[in-house]
C-alpha cells in the first residue's frame, strides 16, 4: 500500500509539472514585428506574458495565457461563440518553458499539438554601453541566434537571467531585445510579483514529441496551405485568387527564427 501511495504521489507531481507553473514575478512584453519581408511591411504589435520562478520560466502570448486560464476554468470551451475563441486567438501560439539547460516549445498546429526541446546555449558578448530603460540602469548584450544578430538591454536590478522568448542567460532580466533590421523588438511594459501557481501554463499535454527541424518554419507552411479555403470558399476564380495571395504570402513571410539554430 506504502509503494503504490509513493507512486500516486510522484505521478501525480509529473502531471502538475506538465501543466502548472510556480510563479514568483511576471514580466509583460510588447513585441512590434513585422510579418513580411517586403519594403515598408505593416509594424503589427501584440503582448506577452513572461513568467518567473527562481529556477525557470514560462513564455506565452497575452491572448493565449488569457485563453487557456478560461479553458481550463471551463469558461471557453466547444459551446462558445466563434467571436470568443477569436478573441483570444493569437498567430504565436507557442509556449516557451525556459530552465539553465534546456528549452521546451509546445506548439498547437493544425489542430495537433507537437513539442520539441533544445539546448539551452546562448552565447551573449557584453557590450560596454549602458542606457536607462524607465527606473532601471541596464547593459547592452549582442548575440547571433536563429539566423538574426539580436541586441539586448539587461539590468542586475532585476537578478532573473530570463527575458522574452528564447532569450536568457544574461545577469540580470532583458527589459529590452530586438534584432539588427528591428523586425522584431521586444519590450518590457510591465514587471512585478505575483505568487501564484498558474494551473493552465501548458494545457497541450498531449503534445506529441518531436524534433525541431520536423515542425520549424511552421508558420510559413500554414499561411501557403493551398487548401486552406476549401470548406469556405466555393467559386473557383475566387478560390483561385486567394491561394495565388496565400502562395505569395508565404514567401514574403518573416518569421522570428530564419534558421534552426
């Protein structure tokens, strides 16, 4: 009886893990981007919400932490109007679960879920240039990641080596990172404590394991599905037209990540 209440208890620990996260701080972003890679692209703009603990953290668009918190509570569900679930729909649906060694995505794709892990190996070169981001003193850091060069502002104030995204391992939390074309740029709004475990960090726990390189550049793919329209569109100059946009679309696209590594 001892051994299987053991058991119990270390399943039950490995299924908390899979979807709660102890959160101490929260640290929210705005990312200005742009989608296209086309002169004079359209800046869009959306948030995310960076959750802290000593040990690791958890990176997830605004719309979908807030999605998945009615999700779990049963207050978004199959029963919901379609306007609802828009609503809390976001183009990053990824979530970013960030320790020392490792950093784990789950990513929701055409109504699967995958997830796939990485080394954590950012190789950051500090920079001796200092600039104040609101109340906080912070330090210029360049790295050459996923294809981009990436500048960073991080300060010591903040003593979390987490930032936005995949971006960490600095001394202190990045308030700011953005890459040399400023396609992406990411910044910190705001920051303070929190104390409480979010039970719907990671509701995707049927995620299917994979490697990057199976689903990387994903995104792209799904903006040139040539059959994306069919179930909604019947007339076919129609039908025709909008798979030549999607087509074209996909290759102007421009994803935060232009190489796997």
């Amino acid at each position: 009886m001892k051994k299987i209440l053991i058991l119990f208890i270390l399943l039950s620990v490995k299924l908390i893990s899979q979807t709660s996260f102890n959160v101490i701080y929260e640290a929210d972003y705005k990312l200005q981007y742009k989608m296209l890679n086309i002169p004079n692209a359209i800046i869009q703009e959306t948030t995310f919400a960076l959750l802290i603990n000593e040990k690791e953290s958890y990176f997830k668009n605004m719309n979908k932490y807030v999605g998945d918190s009615l999700r779990y509570e049963k207050k978004l569900d199959d029963n919901s109007s379609i306007h609802e679930h828009f609503k809390y729909s976001t183009f990053f649906r990824e979530n970013i679960g960030t320790t020392d060694g490792k950093i784990y995505v789950t990513a929701p794709i055409s109504n699967k879920n995958f997830k796939y892990e990485e080394t954590n190996g950012i190789d950051w070169k500090l920079v001796n240039e200092h600039k104040k981001i609101g109340n906080y003193n912070c330090q210029k850091a360049v790295t050459k990641k996923y294809g981009r060069t990436w500048i960073a502002y991080f300060t010591k104030d903040i003593p979390f080596p987490f930032g936005p995204y995949k971006f960490n391992k600095l001394p202190g939390l990045i308030l700011e990172v953005y890459d040399e074309k400023n396609d992406y740029h990411y910044t910190l709004y705001k920051f303070g404590k929190r104390k409480y475990i979010c039970k719907s960090a990671n509701i995707n726990t049927n995620a299917t394991l994979v490697e990057k390189s199976r689903i990387f550049d994903y995104q792209r793919k799904e903006l040139g599905d040539q059959n994306q329209f069919n179930d909604f569109i019947e007339d076919k100059e129609t039908l025709n037209f909008l798979r030549k946009k999607s087509a074209e679309r996909a290759k102007q696209f421009n994803p935060v990540e232009l190489s796997i590594y």
